[in-house]
C-alpha cells in the first residue's frame, strides 16, 4: 500500500472558480502560503461560461491588490442600463447616478484564466484533477485536506485555516454539523432559459418586459451575447428549438429585425436562492456559492463570492501578521449582511421585472403592483439612485 503524502500549509483553498482564485492571488500577494485544490481538469474550469459583470465594488478589490491591470484589462463598461417595456425604451444611467461607479463586462472564463495565470506565474501551488477531497479535523488547531491525484497517490494536507470556494454541491459545506448551521432557501417559481449564440451584443445591456415574458440581452464579447428568456421551472429544451427561442426574443425584446446567429449554448437556469448561516465552522470559512446562492438577477453572484473572498483575505492577513483572529470571528456576520442585502435587490428586481410582463404566474393583482413599481422607478431619481448604487456593489 503506497504512503500517503503528508503536507502543510498556512491555507487550503477548496475548489478553483472566481472566488477560491482571487482568494488565493490576495494571499499570494500578502505572502501567506496556500495550496488549491480542484476536482475539474483546468481546461474545463478555464472554459466554464457562468457570470459576465464585474460589479465596481468587485473590481476595486483586483485594483487594490495590484491586480487591475492584468485581470481587468480589456474589459467593457457601459454607464447605461436599458429597461424596454413593451418595446418602449427607458434608459438608466447606472454610472452617472452611483457617482462615477460603472460596472465591467468581463467573462467569467476570461477572468478564471487570467487568475489562474497571475497565481502560478507568481509560484502558487495549484493542483486540478483532485479526487475523493474531504476535510478533516474542522474544530481543531491544525484541520486536514486530504485528496487522491491524477496519478492515484493520496496526499493529506495539513493547514491553519480551510476556505471551501467550491459551490453549492462541493464537500466542503457537507462537512459542517446539521445542528451548526441554520439555512434559508427560497423557489422563486420561475426558470430562466440561457441561450449564448453568435449574434451582435446590444447597444447597452438590455431587460426586455412584455406580455410575452422577461427576456434579458447581454454582451458576451464584440460579436457574442448571452440571452435569457423567462420559462418554465422544469421545462425541456427539446421544446425551445432555434426558431422558437429567436421568435421569442423579438417578442420580448421588443426587436423585429434582431439577427439570429449560430446558438453555442442552452440551459435551463434554477431561480432558487440559498443562505447558509454562519458561513463558518471551527477552522473551515465558507466563501461563494458554497454559502448563499442568489439568482442571476442584478447580476449578483459572483461579485458577492468575490466580496467573500476579499472579507476572507483580510481576515486571514489580520490573524497571520498579528495573532488578531477577530475578522476571522466576525467573516459570517460581515459577510450575511451583503448577502441578504443582495438577496432582498434580487428578489426586488425578479418581482419587478417579470410580474410585470407575463401575469400567468403572478395574477392580476401581483401583475399590477409591479407595473405600479416599475412607473415609480423610471420616474423616481430617488429609486432610481438606489437601484444604481446597488448595482455598483456594496463596499
């Protein structure tokens, strides 16, 4: 029977995506020592299509770093946010209101890539195709990873402190006592169908409202968009050939002459959120999707794991360069006030938006009170201050 490798760290990150890679590049540049490992070949990490913006809270935290220039370049930011009801187009100057704060378009596979380069370029230790990953030791002083590599050897790492970034399904919140934690989840009730194709992006990002359903038109790229249409919970894609998806988005979209293009991607997007309270246990710290998931509505859920990670960061800089383990205490707590603050914007803007089109779901009373909210928003600088400023992340 081969011997296990037995290692030791100051950190060990679980999992590779947005937010266990910035984790890791702060460290790095604070000079804590961290091993990541993830389960997925980095070809598929570096390919996997998620998010695309980039809140501006989300980029001062690469700009503090010192990572602006490599991470965020070449990214597009647009002051303006269209809102199309019933083909009628109302124009929000996101920017402009938020006092200069604009967010960034930037894929989230661009960003994956560009993280995991800046990391090993820098020395970081990054190991994919970790199997069998299972932590161990939580409450004590020096908790465990242990995983088997690509090659069948098993390695057990021992470390300081865990910071599990790897989602919703990952091992690392299945470790934590069902008594420890309290969670919180919510069905909103209605699917998203996600289409990304080769078609023009759109002069400014664009939520389209009719009744016909929400419709949604992001830039993915200078000849790539990412749509998305209002659907069914569990509907099939069998039923959404190409035809019917760009009928539908000329529907809602308000656009009779929008080109169709080659369709690259479809799926079916859960509308669920989930809160796990607190996001820590012992010496394990939970961080993203591992934690809380939000809807892609407002376009929350990786800017909110990369805010977890940056909380994190400091926190483990604070304990490591003076014993003082008080932000590590207080992580949850500081980051569950984000958390629900974006949950609440979420749900807001999913309420807005699609009980004023299609009123099937929603009912005639629900149908009205958000066209009564969406009168006041296009009307109210005030709301529409605040609807701004949430979109360029809380700091």
């Amino acid at each position: 029977m081969a011997e296990v490798v037995r290692e030791s760290t100051t950190v060990v990150i679980v999992g590779a995506g947005p937010s266990g890679l910035t984790l890791a590049n702060l460290l790095q540049g604070a000079g804590i020592a961290c091993i990541v490992v993830e389960a997925r070949t980095r070809s598929y990490v570096e390919q996997r299509q998620r998010a695309g913006v980039l809140d501006y809270h989300a980029t001062q935290i690469f700009e503090r770093a010192g990572l602006g220039d490599r991470v965020l370049q070449n990214s597009v930011g647009d002051a303006l946010q269209e809102f199309r009801v019933d083909g009628v187009p109302h124009l929000v100057d996101i920017r402009g209101l938020a006092g200069g704060r604009g967010s960034r378009m930037l894929p989230q596979q661009i960003l994956v890539q560009r993280l995991i380069a800046t990391f090993l370029d820098g020395g970081g230790d990054l190991r994919m195709e970790a199997g069998e990953v299972d932590l161990h030791g939580l409450e004590s002083d020096r908790p465990r990873v242990t995983y088997r590599d690509a090659t069948g050897a098993e390695h057990e790492i021992e470390c300081d402190y865990i910071a599990g970034c790897d989602g919703f399904h990952g091992v690392s919140r299945k470790r934590i006592p069902d008594e420890a934690v309290t969670t919180y989840s919510f069905d909103h009730g209605i699917g998203w169908f996600t289409v990304l194709a080769d078609s023009p992006p759109p002069q400014h990002p664009l939520f389209g409202v009719s009744r016909h359903g929400f419709a949604a038109h992001f830039p993915r790229g200078p000849k790539a968009s990412r749509f998305y249409l209002q659907c069914l919970p569990d509907d099939d894609l069998q039923k959404w050939p190409d035809d019917r998806i760009w009928d539908q988005l000329r529907l809602r979209l308000g656009d009779e002459s929008l080109p169709a293009g080659a369709i690259a991607e479809k799926a079916v997007v859960e509308m669920r959120s989930f809160v796990v309270d607190p996001m820590s246990y012992g010496r394990l710290f939970l961080v993203g999707d591992a934690a809380h998931v939000i809807t892609p509505m407002g376009g929350k859920g990786m800017n909110l794991a990369l805010a977890d990670a940056d909380v994190l960061a400091a926190a483990i800089r604070a304990a490591v360069a003076d014993g003082d383990e008080q932000q590590l205490r207080d992580y949850s707590a500081t980051c569950l006030r984000r958390t629900w603050r974006y949950q609440e914007f979420s749900r807001w803007m999913t309420e807005m938006l699609h009980d004023s089109g299609d009123d099937s779901t929603a009912g005639p009373f629900r149908h009205q009170l958000a066209r009564a909210r969406l009168e006041r928003f296009f009307s109210s600088t005030a709301l529409a201050t605040s609807f701004s400023e949430m979109m360029a992340g809380i700091g």
